[in-house]
C-alpha cells in the first residue's frame, strides 16, 4: 500500500471533483424524485380513479427492478428509440425514476398513518379534502416521514457509485482510474471514498436524528 503516493494533491482533487459530480447527481434526483414522489404518493393515498391503479403498477413494477438495470436501460436502450442524454443527465433520470417509486411508498404510508378519526373531525368541520390533507394531514405525515426519507436519501447517495457503469465521471469512477494506475494505491483511494461517504451519510442521519428528536 502506498499511502504518500495515493494521497498526493493531483489525486486528491481529481477525487473532489468526481464527488463533486456525485453531490450534483444526488442534490438533482433528491429534489425531482421527492416531487414525483409526493405527486405519485398523494395520487394513490387519495385513491384518485384510474390514475391511482397506473401509478401502482408503475410504482411495483419498478421498485422490483434492480437499479443496475434502469440506468443501463437509460442510457444505452433509450437512444435506440431517439431519447439519448449525456452520462450525467441520464444517471439523474435513472435515480429519480427508481427513487421516486420507493419514495412514493414512504409517503403514501406516512398519509395513511394518520388517524381516520381526525380526518372525519376535519370534513365534518367543514374543511374540504384539499383543506384537511393541507392543514390536518400533511403536517403530522411530514412528521413521521423524515426518517425514512433520510433513509432513502442517503441509500440514492450511495446508489450514485453504480453510476460507474456508464463511466459517469462520480466518486468511484475516479478512484478507478486512480488505482488503476497503480494497484498500490488501492486500499488508500477505497479507504479514502469511504470516509468522503461516511461523512455526508452520517452528517445527514445525525440531522436525521435532531429533527426527529425535536419533533419537528
């Protein structure tokens, strides 16, 4: 193992600039994949005719799919029928169409946890269904999701390294092409990535674990 080798500035920023490309992946399918997600989710909590069976069984059919496959499928099959995207806007499509599936079902079960009791308190107050999903439900369910959310966020984090498949130029890619030059730099650039995941991860669960501690 050569540490002082590996460790070098070169390395170093060439691998700040591959996780720089993994934040950008993930901060992009984080915030796309929570809107589908909550349209997806409020769609068939609301069990709205017809649109709520097509969106169950798009949600099943790609939440057991391996995610390996859809970003394969995005960006080598969808140019065979004229739908072709640059290596970083087709890992962004792949992750939010697989993480706007999972991220749907972590919201349509908040929704559904919250008592039927206070619903009817709100219809037979005279609220609407618009009125008691905005100002009874929401903000419970919004509650009780956040620590799966976080769970899922950080899991697309880490699911941004399959994107080295299409040789998306993220975090592992570049380690790749550092240890490839030299099998002593191995162990250090692996243990390196490590620590720059472990990093955000756990910055994010800890946050994860304030909001949830607060009650927020």
């Amino acid at each position: 193992m050569d540490f002082a080798g590996a460790y070098t500035w070169v390395n170093i920023k060439f691998l700040l600039e591959g996780f720089g490309v993994t934040l950008q992946v993930a901060f992009f399918a984080i915030i796309l994949s929570f809107f589908i997600a909550g349209a997806v989710g409020t769609v068939r909590y609301a069990k709205v005719p017809v649109l709520s069976q097509v969106f169950a069984v798009m949600v099943e059919t790609i939440r057991n799919l391996p995610l390996l496959l859809i970003i394969l499928f995005t960006f080598f099959a969808l140019p065979e029928i004229g739908i072709s995207m640059e290596k970083i806007p087709a890992a962004i499509v792949a992750l939010t169409i697989f993480e706007a599936a999972m991220i749907s079902e972590i919201i349509r079960s908040g929704l559904n946890s919250i008592d039927k009791g206070q619903i009817e308190a709100g219809r037979s107050s005279g609220l609407s269904n618009f009125q008691t999903l905005r100002y009874i439900v929401l903000p419970q369910a919004l509650r009780r999701m956040v620590p799966p959310l976080v769970s899922q966020f950080i899991s697309l984090l880490k699911d941004t390294s399959l994107c080295v498949i299409i040789s998306l130029p993220e975090l592992t890619h570049h380690a790749q092409v550092i240890y490839g030059q030299n099998s002593g730099y191995l162990a250090p650039i692996l243990l390196f990535i490590a620590f720059m995941y472990f990093a955000v991860n756990y910055t994010l669960s800890v946050i994860s674990r304030r909001l949830e501690a607060k009650n927020i």
